[in-house]
C-alpha cells in the first residue's frame, strides 16, 4: 500500500497531471451517475447539461494532455 502511494505522489507531483487525474475520476462519477440516476430523465435541462458534460471533459482531458506530452517534451 505505502509503495502504491508513492507510486502515486510521483505520478501526480504537476498541476498538469493532478489536473488529468481529477477530469478523469470526474468524467467516471459522470458516467455512472448517467447510468444510475433517472434525474437526467426527469429534468430535462439538467439532463442536457449533464449528457453535454462528459464531452466537454473530454476534450479538456484531451487539451490537459496534449500541454503536458509538451511540457516533458521539453
């Protein structure tokens, strides 16, 4: 577990990295909340806003990873 940890302290020590890492885990609770919750259904508006939401972080995933293949490039 401790060698999982620093593993990870490693991996996220940018801005760019922790960035990447909280669009991912934020597009995954997305995801799941689309699958489990009918609220979506309910309420369409929010239910726009929030299919609309999973592109819109993956495209800034996309961007976040693009400057940082850049800035290690370097």
């Amino acid at each position: 577990m401790r060698r999982y940890l620093r593993f990870l302290a490693q991996v996220l020590d940018d801005k760019l990295t922790r960035a990447a890492g909280l669009i991912f885990v934020l597009i995954l609770v997305l995801v799941v909340f689309n699958f489990q919750s009918s609220l979506p259904e309910q309420y369409p508006l929010f239910g726009v806003f929030d299919f609309l939401m999973v592109p819109v972080l993956f495209i800034t995933g996309g961007v976040v990873f693009v400057l940082a293949i850049w800035r290690y490039s370097r």
